[in-house]
C-alpha cells in the first residue's frame, strides 16, 4: 500500500459555518480553560488545543457518530468535536460531580460512551493499541464503524504505536491513525527526536496505506480523513495520517515555550491560524462580517456559561472515590 492523494470536495456554506462555529468555541473555552488554571480553579495538568482546531473538528466532520475516537491527553477539542457539551468538558476540568467523567478523570482522562468518545490517556503512544482493538470489535461485529485514534508526534515515536499499526494492517482493520504533527513533543522539535520528519512513512514499514497533508484548513483535514475514512470503511484496511498542524500555547500550563525559534509563533499565527482560513473561505462564500461577529458572540456566551456552571456545580461525593474504577463496584 502506498501513499495517496485526497479527491477535491465540494463543501456547502452550511457546513463551513457549523465547523467554523466548533473551531470558534473549542479555541473559547480553552482561553477560558487557561484562564481557570491561571486562578487554580483547575488543577493537575492542562494540556490546551489552540491552534489545532482544524484537525478534530474537520476529523470529526468525516466520521460517523457511531465511529469510536481515541485520544491522548490533549483531548479537550477532540471531545468538544466528537459532540460532548462545553458544560460537560469544563465542569471535568473544573473536577465536578457534572463533569464528563463526574469529575474523577480531569483534563486527561474525558471519556463518554454515547458519544463513542473513548478517552483520554496519559501514558505517550500507550493509547494507540486501544484504536486497533476498537476497530478490531468494529471488524468482529461486522457493524460498519472504523475506529479514529489520534496521537502525538512524540507518540510516534513509541513501540506501543509500532505494534498497533503492524497489527491493525496485518488483520486489515477499519482503523484511521492521524499523527498530529504540532512540530514539537514537550520542548522536543521533531527534527531532535526522530531521523524520519514525517511519521506517516512509519506505515510504508507495515505496508499500510499512508499520507501527509497540511491540517490548517478545515477543509483539507476534512477532505483527507475522508479519503481515509472511506478506504478503511470499504474494508481496504487501516490508513496512517500525518497532519502537520502547530500548537500555540506550551505544552502544558506549566511550559512557558521557551524552545521555539523566535518569530515561530507569530508566522504560523500570521499564516496558517484554522479560524482566520476559514473566516476567509466564508468571506469568499458571501458571509459578511456581522455574521462571522454573529458566532463569535454566540460561541463566547457558550463558553461563558459552561465556565460558570462547571464554577457553580458540586465536587463530587468522596464516598464515590471508587465508583466508576470495576464494573462491579
Ligand atoms: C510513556 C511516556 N513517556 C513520557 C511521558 C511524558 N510526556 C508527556 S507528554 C510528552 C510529549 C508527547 O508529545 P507528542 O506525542 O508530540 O504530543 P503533543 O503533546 O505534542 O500533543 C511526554 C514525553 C509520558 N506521559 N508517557
Ligand atoms: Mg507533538
């Protein structure tokens, strides 16, 4: 299996404004978000997504909602996209009874089964084999899901992800891996962790079907794990993914980014900014102005108000501390 080039798509003014409204309130509530950790209201660690919304929601946007995604720590737009509400997101941050996970998980560990949001792992890379076995069920039951696992560029560095993929490509699993390259794994570039600077060539190794794209634009990530998600439903087997894409903020609350060259940022924000691509693609499609304002208002108030519920709901109960760890509790 070698590499392979998306087909153009044709996306409608509807569809845009809906990925542009997710891009628009998963970048608010993680502002919001790093404001809260600022006032330790939240606590732990606090890997924020700003500046890779394109990748989840176009992502989400070619799947199913029966489809499973798995995610690593910095899961907080991935969920956002896969359909969790901004009360629920921000109360888990907030550690709340009301939280997606009743406050026990925290940022890294959000899961919810109605919305086949199946988490949330700290442990780099050791999530990737759970994508596999995802889709392994998926191929079992017969029942037409593929599985979405997303990881890290660091993560692909990891033997976990190794056996993942020669398993998944072996057994032809409907199966997408999309290694979001953000150019550095904490304060590691990429260029000092790895020989290979695109994680997509690791599929050639196990003959699986693999490409790189440029994951600013919504509509180019939507166009690409398309392709793949088609390739993987038809039963052709798993697809491995490189979306080059750039995080703004540090690796986590706690990393000031000191690593990056200077002007780094301010290019990539110049540039390749997900929401100010889209804002021109809506331009070009008649949206005006007091329109685009119209949703950022919107998204703000939403935002807003899952900040001061999660601020306003119960800690959860200590005699629960062990509920939810054995399904026979
Ligand atoms: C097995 C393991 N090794 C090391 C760590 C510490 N660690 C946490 S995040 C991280 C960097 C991972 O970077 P990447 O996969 O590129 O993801 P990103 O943070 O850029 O989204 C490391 C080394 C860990 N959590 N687990
Ligand atoms: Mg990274």
């Amino acid at each position: 299996m070698g590499e392979a080039v998306a087909p153009e798509v044709v996306v409608s003014r509807e569809d845009l404004l809906v990925w542009y409204e997710q891009m628009a309130l998963i970048r608010r509530v993680e502002e919001l978000a790093a404001k809260a950790y600022t006032l330790r209201k939240i606590l732990g660690f606090c890997h924020l997504y700003i500046g890779q919304e394109a990748v989840a929601v176009g992502a989400v946007a070619a799947l199913e909602p029966k489809d499973q995604l798995i995610t690593a720590y910095r899961l907080h737009g991935h969920a956002l996209a896969k359909g969790i509400s901004p009360r629920a997101v921000m109360a888990e941050l907030f550690g709340k009874e009301t939280g997606a996970t009743h406050g026990i998980g925290g940022s890294m560990h959000m899961a919810s089964k109605e919305h086949e949001f199946w988490g949330g792992y700290g442990i780099v890379g050791g999530h990737v084999p759970l994508g596999a076995g995802a889709a392994f069920a998926n191929k079992y039951s017969g029942d037409g899901r593929v599985s979405i696992t997303f990881l890290g560029d660091g993560a692909a560095q990891q033997g976990a992800f190794y056996e993942a993929i020669c398993m998944a490509q072996l057994w032809k699993l409907p199966a997408i891996f999309v290694v979001e390259n953000n150019y550095y794994a904490m304060g590691t570039s990429l260029e000092r962790q790895s020989f290979l600077t695109d994680m997509s060539k690791r599929g050639a190794g196990v003959g699986m079907m693999h490409w790189q794209f440029e994951a600013f634009d919504v509509v180019d990530v939507y166009r690409n794990i398309k392709h793949a998600v088609d390739h993987a439903r038809s039963g052709q087997g798993p697809v491995l993914l490189e979306a080059v894409t750039y995080r703004y903020r540090g690796h986590s609350m706690s990393d000031p980014a000191k690593y990056r060259a200077e002007g780094e940022l301010d290019t990539h924000k110049k540039e390749h900014d997900g929401l100010k691509i889209v804002e021109n693609r809506l331009r070009d499609l008649g949206v005006s102005d007091d329109e685009i304002k119209a949703i950022k208002d919107r998204v703000a108030e939403v935002a807003k108000d899952a900040y001061d519920f999660a601020e306003s709901s119960p800690e959860p109960d200590a005699t629960k501390l062990y509920d939810y760890i054995y399904a026979e509790p």
